[in-house]
C-alpha cells in the first residue's frame, strides 16, 4: 500500500508540476519581444518593384499596425518610427499579437520628388507570435516604396536589362540599345 501511495504521490507531483510550467509558459509567449526590421525605398523608375537604381529614403516615416482577425479592432499601433540614413526603420514590439493581422505602413516620405506611395508596396505583413513555427525574435519586413514624381532617363534601359521587353513597343529605339 505504501508503495502505491508513493506511485501516487509521485504522478500527482509530476501532473502539477507539468501544469505549472505550461502555465508558466503560456504566460512567457504573452510576453515576446519582437524586432521587426524593414527598408523604405525610392522606385526611381516609377515600376512598383526596386530596381539597381532605387534610392533608400532616409527620414521617411512609418507605422506598424494590428487588427484582431475576427473583429478588425485594433490590438497594437507603434509611434511613427523615422528610417535611418540607409532607409532602414526598427520597431520593438512586446506581446504576442497571434490572432492578429499586422502590417507595417509607410506614413510619408521627406523627399518631395519622392512621395508618391507604391500600390503594391505600402503596407507589408508582419507576423508577431511565437507560436508559428518561425524561430527567433525578428521579423523581416518586405520593403516599402515611395514612387518618384518622373522616371529618372535611365530608367529605360536598366529595365530593359532586366528582361522587360514587353516595354519595347513602349520605348522604341531607346530598348534596343
């Protein structure tokens, strides 16, 4: 009998404990720290995508936003964070936003020749959970994209490198260079 109780005791024990640390646990994931790293750029070429000729735009501002899936009610809004020198922004964001669609959003862009927002590139998602399979605390934006006033001239024949010759009809002569 003292040998069944001991059993037990020892399983009791074993189940609380393992409860404790899933406890413990679920509450550590409430509490990430995430460091979500992205590039705003200038589509000098006026094409939607970076180019060899893009510009980064230091001083451009943006924000990083989270909506609940279910009801779209904002969960998280970081302060405008400005980019560096290099176009490059960091946002530092504590919790686990695991049911909710983030996205970081260009706000404006210092340069006036270089205001214009990308359609394509606006906003781009973030996933902000430790519970999704992706190992580590930093998340990689896509790169954001303001739109220049007027393609630069060499805009033409950087794209027709790049494989664009459907712009040739477009272009004319200046393609085939």
């Amino acid at each position: 009998m003292g040998k069944a109780y001991a059993i037990s005791f020892l399983f009791f024990t074993i189940c609380i404990w393992s409860s404790l640390n899933f406890a413990e646990g679920r509450g550590a994931v409430k509490r990430n720290k995430f460091t979500v790293i992205g590039h705003v750029y200038c589509d000098t070429c006026r094409v939607e995508f970076e180019t060899k000729i893009s510009q980064p735009i230091a001083g451009a501002t943006v924000k990083l936003e989270c909506r609940n899936r279910s009801d779209e009610s904002p969960t998280y809004n970081s302060p405008e964070i400005v980019t560096g020198s290099s176009g490059v922004y960091i946002i530092e964001v504590v919790g686990d936003y695991e049911d909710s669609d983030c996205e970081v959003g260009l706000v404006k862009s210092p340069r006036v020749d270089c205001n214009e927002m990308t359609e394509d590139w606006r906003k781009a998602r973030v996933v902000l959970t430790g519970l999704d399979g992706i190992s580590g605390n930093i998340r990689y934006a896509n790169n954001l994209g303001f739109k220049k006033k007027k393609a630069l001239p060499e805009c033409k024949n950087v794209l027709t490198k790049m494989g664009y010759y459907e712009l040739r009809d477009e272009l004319g002569n200046e393609a085939s260079a």
